[in-house]
C-alpha cells in the first residue's frame, strides 16, 4: 500500500515542479517581451 502511495506523492510532486518551471519560464518570457517593447521609446 505504501509503495502506491510513495508512486503517487511522486508523481505529483514531479507534475507540479515541472509546471513551477514552466510557469516561471513562461512569466520570465512575458516579462522580456513587454520590458524590451516599454523601454524602446524611453530611450
């Protein structure tokens, strides 16, 4: 029984740290984008 439940904790700690990175990747993405195209009249 608890190697099912070890398989699942696992499992979702894999998912969720794979969409923590993603996710952060993504916003760090987002943030370039936007900070190039605002800072491009200022200067």
């Amino acid at each position: 029984m608890t190697d099912w439940v070890n398989a699942v904790l696992f499992g979702v700690c894999s998912v969720v740290a794979i969409y923590l990175a993603w996710y952060e990747n993504r916003q760090s993405q987002l943030e370039n984008t936007q900070g190039a195209r605002g800072r491009g009249p200022e200067r």
